[in-house]
C-alpha cells in the first residue's frame, strides 16, 4: 500500500469550496488507463466527476439523492441521471440497467450505511471501479481538540473490504488544505459538505474550538481503491 500527501494552500473563495473533491477526482481519474464508453457515477452531485472526464463516452449515468445535486449537473442524450439511494438495494436491482465499463465514487461512499453491503452490490455489477473514500483520519486534530468521535471508517477497515470485494489496490492520501484563519476554515467545513452536515457543537463549545485549534490547515485522508486490471 503506497502512502503519499499533497498539501495546498487556498484562500477562502468560491472555488475553495470544492477543492479537495477536486483533487480527489484528478486522482481517480488517473487511475483509468483506457477510456470507458459505458461509465456508472455514484454519489455523483451536481458533476464534477463528468465535467472532469475529456474523453468522449457514449453513455454516463449519475446517481445521487439530492435533486437540487442533479439539478445542477451537466445534462446532455448521453447523460442519465438517477435520484436514489445508493443504500438502497432497489438502485442495483431496478434501476441501473446498462452494462458499465467502469464505475466510480469520488467522496461519496463514507456516508453508506453499511459500505460492505454496497460493495457487494457495485461487484454484481462486475466492471472495473475507482472509488474515493474519506475515512478516520479526516479531521483528525478537530475531533481530537473537541473531543468528538468519528463517524467514518478507518483507513484500514475501508482497504481492508475494498480488497475482499475487488480485484484492487489500494492507496490512501492525506491531503492538508490550509485557510488564513480559524473561522474561514470552519466556515469551509460547513459549506463544503465534507462533514457530513452533522451538527456535534454547541455554540460555546464550537467558540471555544475556535480558539484551541492548534493548526492553520485541515486534514483530510481518503482511501483510493482501484482495479487491478483496468
């Protein structure tokens, strides 16, 4: 298992928002050595993963369950998009009817409910994948100085299924995201969607974490799991 980082330094703009997301897409894309036709998106929002492919395909499927995500995402013949649950078993059963040549997740599958139950049924599927997801370690200093407990998965845990699950390998990346202040680091969390929307903190306790943090930039380690033969 290669372990590598990446750090990057951003002022608190529009664009910020989403860039670890980003970063985190170049990635995965990197993985693809060959150019899919057929390409399954899941936890797709409002497209980046589409907007980030250059090569031309012949069908894209996305699928995610917040409309106001795929009202926003690109629209075209080649492009279907599905509002549904990728928890939900009817998804694989029902409604994802093509042949995929490849899938993907980027940023998304952290937030299943049960990640083996879903990877069990993205292998029915049997195509290729590259998948993205932000484990333990993400926030690490955060939850340490408030005393909060994680929700998401260790890093070891997530490779450990992608690995009994898929003929992949694995790599996990911490990326370190720095902000010019406290507060515009905190407001990035909110706004960005990385946390989850889960709301832990009173108000004084989140004043007083604001005061404590420790470091000027955010932690992040996500677990890339790619197939092997792709």
């Amino acid at each position: 298992m290669k372990i590598s980082s990446e750090f990057s330094k951003y002022a608190l703009d529009y664009n910020s928002y989403n860039v670890i997301q980003n970063r985190v897409i170049e990635k995965l894309l990197s993985y693809v050595k060959h150019k899919p036709k057929n390409i399954l998106d899941l936890g797709c929002g409002s497209g980046s993963l589409c907007k980030a492919i250059k090569w031309d395909y012949e069908h894209f499927c996305g699928v995610d369950f917040a409309q106001g995500m795929l009202e926003l995402h690109p629209k075209s013949p080649k492009i279907e998009l599905i509002y549904a649950d990728f928890n939900d078993n009817a998804l694989f059963e029902n409604k994802l009817t093509y042949i995929y040549n490849f899938i993907f997740s980027a940023s998304a599958l952290q937030w299943a409910d049960d990640l083996e139950q879903v990877f069990s049924r993205i292998k029915k599927l049997n195509a290729p994948v590259a998948l993205a997801i932000f484990t333990s370690n993400t926030f690490k200093t955060i939850n340490k100085t408030a005393a909060i407990d994680t929700i998401l998965r260790s890093a070891e845990e997530v490779c450990e299924l992608g690995k009994k699950y898929f003929d992949a390998k694995t790599e996990i990346v911490d990326y370190k995201l720095e902000f010019e202040s406290t507060r515009d680091m905190f407001r990035y969390i909110k706004k960005s969607g990385v946390s989850g929307s889960r709301k832990v903190l009173s108000y004084k306790e989140s004043k007083k974490l604001l005061r404590e943090y420790p470091l000027s930039y955010l932690e992040f380690e996500v677990v890339f799991i790619y197939s092997c033969n792709k």
